[in-house]
C-alpha cells in the first residue's frame, strides 16, 4: 500500500469560492451584454460534463466521465460490469461487504486501475491488491485522470449507532473535473461535513437504517448543501423507514431548485 496525499486540507473556504462564484457571473454578465451589443451569438456556452452514471447495485456504481471509467464500491458478480469499460480508477468507501470485496476485485480487470481506499481498508488486503492500494485519508485529496479526488469523512452520529461507522475509518469522495463536482456520501448521518460541502452538481447521499440515517435527516442535510441534482442510493431496509419517495417528496418541498433523480439501485426487487 502506498500513501498518495501530499497534504491533509480541511475543506474549502468559503469566502474564496464566493468571491469566485461571484466574479465568473459578472465576468460572464459582462461577457453576455458585450455580445448582445456587437454580433449575435454564434455559441452557446456548454455546461460542465457530467458523468454518465449506471448503477450496478445498493452502493455501487460506474461512472463514465470524459472518457474514464470510474467504479465506485464494486462488490458482488464481476460480472456485472461486463458491459462497461475496465475501470481506470477504483473508489472504496469502507470495510463493509457492501462497499469493499476483495473478491470482486480481484475478478475485475484492474491492471491498469489505480485503486483508492482508505487505510482500514488496505489493512484488510492481500497482495496484489495491497500493493496497488493507494491510501487517501479523511479531508486529503489526489489526482487521478484529471480528476481530484477529496477523501470526506463518513460516519455515525447517533449513540447507538457510533460502532457501526466510526469516524475517520471510511471515506465519502468528492469527485471534481473542470468544476464539476460529484459527491458519494459512503456509509454517513448527516454530519456537518456534508451539509458544508460546496457547489456539488451530483450528490449521492445513503439513507437507511440502522446502518446510515432516516429519511428525514437526509433530506435535511441536502437541504443544507444544496447539491444540483440528488441521488438517493444505499437505501436498503424496510420500505417504510428508508422510504426514497418522502425523501424526494421532502427535498422539492425545500428546495424545488435541487433536482431529485430516482436510478434503478436494486434491479429486479421491489423498491
Ligand atoms: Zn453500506
């Protein structure tokens, strides 16, 4: 195992971005009135790229971004990934069976993958997989494939659920490309980790019980940060605790602007 960060940041100020985000919408405004007043405009400017996102199961998925192929928590049939690329770059949250499988890992083409983790789970490996494993801890970053790559904590908040993710074992990852950002929570409650987080253009937040949190907490941290679009994954659990529909319900309530996007996490079951 290798350790990859060459420094341990907390998250971004805010002040910094603000005044960024606020000096691209006049320096755009400008731009636009500029335009009007000349030539008509030829172009219209293109949104950052988002990933293509296929989700495989529960808390795992590939993403296809700018011609990388991510997968986030492989687990379960290698043969579930048989109809996408070999990954170029491999995220694990935590040590659960649901996020880290040496198995499955060991079954996917990773030859060329760099693989990601945090250290807990690069204690559990075996070479070749040790070897390869690139440890990033909570609130460092890295770059792979153009991409940096932030390690955010996960964990439980609730007394009696401290022992199921204890902080600092597991990681969430921001995932940013040319400003677009896309976040995976892992296995969290709503801590104020995530609510602070920033310009987020996808989020992937879990939502079950008792492992992770209800409904409600979820929603009200989104609430909180805001992201463009919401995922909800990692919802497995009795129907009328992690109920995706009220999250859904709850997010458009508080914010309409924040687009709420239902994937097929659990194909072939009734959720
Ligand atoms: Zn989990």
């Amino acid at each position: 195992m290798k350790r990859i960060f060459s420094h341990v940041r907390l998250l971004k100020p805010v002040i910094p971005m603000l005044a960024l985000t606020l000096c691209i919408s006049s320096c755009k405004e400008e731009k636009k009135t500029e335009t009007a007043a000349t030539e008509p405009a030829t172009t219209i400017e293109k949104p950052a790229a988002l990933p293509t996102v296929h989700p495989i199961s529960h808390a795992t998925a590939v993403l296809e971004w700018d011609g990388t192929t991510i997968y986030i928590d492989p687990v379960g049939e290698a043969s579930a990934f048989d109809a996408y690329p070999a990954p170029d770059l491999i995220l694990v949250t935590d040590i659960h069976g649901d996020h880290f499988s040496p198995e499955t890992l060991s079954a996917l083409d990773t030859g060329s993958a760099r693989l990601i983790v945090p250290e807990a789970v690069a204690k559990q490996m075996r070479n070749p997989l040790a070897e390869k494993a690139e440890i990033l801890p909570n609130g460092s970053e890295t770059e792979a494939f153009g991409l940096t790559v932030t390690a955010i904590p996960m964990y439980n908040l609730r007394e009696e659920a401290l022992d199921f993710h204890a902080k600092g074992r597991g990681n969430g990852y921001v995932l940013e490309k040319d400003g677009t950002r896309v976040y995976f929570s892992g296995d969290t409650e709503d801590i104020p980790e995530m609510r602070n987080l920033e310009a987020i253009d996808m989020a992937f937040v879990c939502m079950n019980l008792p492992f992770t949190m209800t409904v409600e907490s979820a929603a009200d941290a989104v609430l909180d940060f805001a992201p463009r679009q919401v995922y909800p994954y990692h919802y497995r659990g009795r129907p009328d605790v992690s109920d995706v529909n009220r999250f859904g319900e709850m997010v458009r309530a508080g914010n309409p602007d924040i687009e709420v996007v239902q994937l097929d996490w659990y194909p072939g079951e009734a959720y």
